[in-house]
C-alpha cells in the first residue's frame, strides 16, 4: 500500500508550511495533496507558489496532488477552482461536484466530501475521469468491503487511517464568531489556533474542533492497527492528515510496518501530537465516530 499526506487543514502561516513541507519532501511519504480545502481567505501561497511547491515535492519523487475547496460560495473561488483545474501539471483532488464538473476528461481523485455511499455512483464518476476515491469519513468497514468487490478496476480507493476527521463545513465562520467578528472581517483570526479551537460539552468533555468554517472530531481517528484488515480489502492507499508537523514520525513507522509485513495487532501512538492518547475508530467499526479504540477482531 501507498502511503498519502492529506492538505493541512488549518491556518498555518508561510513560514511554518514551507517549513513543514521541506520535512515532507525527506519524508516517505508517497502521494502528497496540496492547497487550501477549508476557506479561501486563508492564503499563505499564491497559487504560482503552490505550483512551484508541487514542482519541489515531484522533484523529491512524490506524487503530487492539488485539492479543491470542499464548499464553494463566491465567483471568485469558483475561479480559483479554474485555475487549479486547468493547471496542467498535476491532477486535481475533486471536493467538491463544481470540481468535477471542471475536471470532466482529466484525471482526479474523489474527496471524502463527494459522499460516494454506492456502486452505481463510482460508476457514474469513473466516467467522468475518476481515477481514486476516499469513502466518507463515517462509511464503515462493512459498507467498504462491499463496494470493493463492485469497484471499476481502474479505480484505486484510499483509506484515513489517522488524524482529525472533518465532520462538517458551513457557510458561517466558527473561528470568527468565537471572536465575535463577522465572517468578512475576521482578522484572519484562524493563524491564532494552528491546531483549532476546542469545543466541550457541558460534562466539560472534548468534543468537536471547530477550524474556520469546518467542523473536525476533536479525538483523532487511528486505524494503525488496523493496517492488515485494511490491506485485506484492497485498499491501495492509507491517508494521513496534516493536522500537526509530527504527523510525519507516525508516517516513517507506518512505512516500516508496511514494509516489515508485521503481523496484525501493531499499535502505534504518538506522544508528541496533543491529545495523542485522544483517539477513536468507532465509524470504522460501525459504531458512533467517536468510540475508542477496540482491539482488532
């Protein structure tokens, strides 16, 4: 299996995604997705320097992969949608059906957002151009065992297997109303929660991550053990997140593992990423998103 890196989710400022991506580059990482998915405000790269990113990443021998907005509501990030489509270098992540419509006889990968629940929907985007998809965050192990034995041939299917789930997107800014700011004026308040804001119940439990105009899980999802049952389905690709810069360790053991063939049980944690013992794997399982880990049956 091929390991990816998703885009980062959050507000990070150039320094430190430049900083990060230079890491990703050395890294063993696989297929890399770049761009913003979240909020067209946030603009710490031009699109040239995205590109010239891509071009830096391909170089150091990665797949590169540019993702589209997953909630389209102004022209002009239906134009910035333009031109990552018809970027002619890279093949697009479609977030979006817009994205699709954009991308018809060019290659592109199927985001979680598209909520591909059936056969007959893989066909109709295998069609169009799709050439890898990502179930929905909630779409369990049984539901993907069962479109795997349909799946066109041609089409590959990658898996999340650790970080923040993203749960929901709004037309409404979280980040600017916890500030009680409009969503135009937000004073790019997002830089100041690189890792998103925490949301608690009233029992003062951890809830949800609120990012901008996305809704996350705050437990991270961790499927590392569960990499055999997942290689037993086909699946071709395991997705990270980049949600924190020490993403990349767990990357490196994953590598290793996969390339070790070690057997089922491997449990990986990561004490350097906040809330590491914070982890779920319910919707794998069928069970609520939010069910911790239970050993691998």
């Amino acid at each position: 299996m091929q390991i990816s890196l998703g885009p980062v989710p959050y507000y990070w400022p150039q320094e430190q995604l430049l900083a990060f991506y230079d890491d990703v580059a050395d890294s063993p990482v696989d297929i890399v997705y770049l761009g913003e998915v979240v909020c067209a405000k946030r603009r710490s790269l031009t699109h040239e320097q995205w590109l010239n990113l891509g071009r830096r990443l391909r170089a150091a021998g990665k797949s590169v992969v540019f993702s589209s907005l997953a909630l389209l509501e102004a022209g002009s990030e239906l134009g910035q949608l333009k031109r990552i489509a018809a970027n002619g270098e890279f093949p697009i992540e479609a977030n979006d059906v817009a994205a699709v419509q954009l991308a018809r006889g060019v290659p592109f990968i199927a985001g979680a957002s598209l909520n591909i629940y059936n056969s007959r929907t893989l066909e109709v985007f295998t069609a169009q151009g799709m050439t890898r998809w990502v179930p929905p965050t909630e779409l369990g192990r049984s539901a993907l065992k069962a479109l795997q034995t349909t799946r066109p041939n041609d089409v590959q299917t990658e898996v999340p297997v650790w970080g923040r789930m993203p749960l929901a997107w709004s037309a409404r800014c979280y980040t600017a109303r916890h500030h009680d700011l409009p969503k135009d004026s937000c004073e790019f308040r997002c830089l100041e929660h690189p890792d998103g804001l925490r949301l608690k119940t009233r029992e003062d439990h951890d809830f949800l991550c609120l990012n901008g105009t996305q809704v996350q899980s705050w437990q991270r999802l961790n499927l590392l053990d569960r990499l055999p049952e997942i290689s037993d389905l086909g699946v071709d690709v395991v997705r990270f997140s980049a949600d924190h810069p020490a993403v990349l360790d767990l990357v490196t053991l994953t590598r290793q593992a996969l390339d070790g063939n070690k057997a089922s049980g491997l449990t990986m944690r990561l004490d350097a990423v906040p809330d590491s013992n914070s982890e779920c794997c319910g919707y794998w399982l069928d069970q609520p998103g939010m069910t911790g880990q239970i050993a691998p049956s």
